[in-house]
C-alpha cells in the first residue's frame, strides 16, 4: 500500500476539523454544523493548496536532478573531449 494514499483519510480528516473550527472561529460556534457546503469548500480549497504545493515540491525536485544531470554530463563530455576528437 502506497503510504502518501493511506495516509489520505487521516489528512482529510484533518482538514475537515481545521476548516470546521476556522468557520465557527469566523461565525460562531454552530455555524459549521449548520452549513456543511462552506465547510466542503474550505476542505476543497485547502486539498487544492495541498495538492499545488506537493505538485511545486516536485517540480523543484526533479529540475534540480537534471541540473546535477545536465551539469554532469557536460562534465564528462569536456574530459572525454581530447580522446574523442584528440
């Protein structure tokens, strides 16, 4: 089993607590309960941002690894430049 996926529901989970407490927190205590669409759309909001930083964390990743890559070869091309072409 994949850890990021079965660690979804208790992230979830937790999301739903946080928007839940930042509307009654905003609107008062009962607020959430009574209006389940605006906690929904907070807990989308906030599985949307989760979602856009993961995804920038890896782009970062990667674009990292093929600088060391391109920075790399680069390198070993100009060592093997004299034996190759003399």
């Amino acid at each position: 089993v994949d850890p990021a996926r079965a660690a979804a529901p208790a992230r979830t989970a937790g999301y739903l607590r946080d928007a839940a407490a930042a509307v009654d927190a905003l609107f008062g205590e009962g607020y959430a309960r009574d209006n389940p669409a605006l906690v929904a759309s907070l807990v989308q909001a906030t599985a949307i941002e989760a979602a856009i930083a993961a995804g920038e964390r890896a782009h970062g990743e990667a674009l990292a690894l093929a600088r060391q890559i391109s920075r790399e070869t680069n390198e070993t091309i100009l060592k093997l430049k004299p034996r190759i072409f003399g």
